[in-house]
C-alpha cells in the first residue's frame, strides 16, 4: 500500500472498513498497523474462535483484492493465556 495512503488518510478512508469489521462473527477486537517506510499495513485480530478467524480471512482476501491489493498474508495462532495475563495484554 502507497504510504501515501497510510496515517491519517488510512485512518480517515477507512473507518467503514473498521466498522463492518465488528460486525463480523467471532470478532473480538483489532490492533491497527502500519509502517511507511516498507508501506504495509495490517493488523492483529482477536476472534472468539479459530472457525470464525479462517472465515474471516476467506472473506477479507476476497475484499482486499477488489482494492487492488495482490499480495497478503495471514497466520493464526492460539492465545497462550497465562503469559499474556502476566504480561498485561487485554483480550476480554
């Protein structure tokens, strides 16, 4: 993604983006991303559950390819829960 479009155009053209993305089932919570100097932007997503995170990226593949966007990736993983708890992370 042009860095350009990162920052606060990102955060202004894409706020109906972030908010059909609560409507998605399983969805808990979204960390925003993005670095300029490589022009990435992603983010971390919390689902409820493994189902509802693979559907989710099934979809989001398809919707960002009608953006234009010809290269992405995602990986899932499981929440060890004590550390995160030791180490402050919010997830409820």
């Amino acid at each position: 993604m042009p860095a350009e479009m990162l920052g606060e155009n990102l955060s202004k053209s894409a706020v109906p983006l972030a908010e059909s993305i609560n409507n998605e089932p399983g969805f808990i919570s979204k960390i925003w991303t993005e670095n300029l100097q490589t022009e990435e932007a992603g983010g971390i997503y919390f689902f409820t559950d493994r189902e509802s995170a693979e559907r989710y990226w099934k979809m989001h593949q398809k919707r960002i390819a009608s953006f234009g966007i010809k290269s992405a990736n995602c990986k899932i993983f499981d929440i060890n829960l004590p550390l995160t708890k030791i180490t402050h992370g919010q997830i409820d």
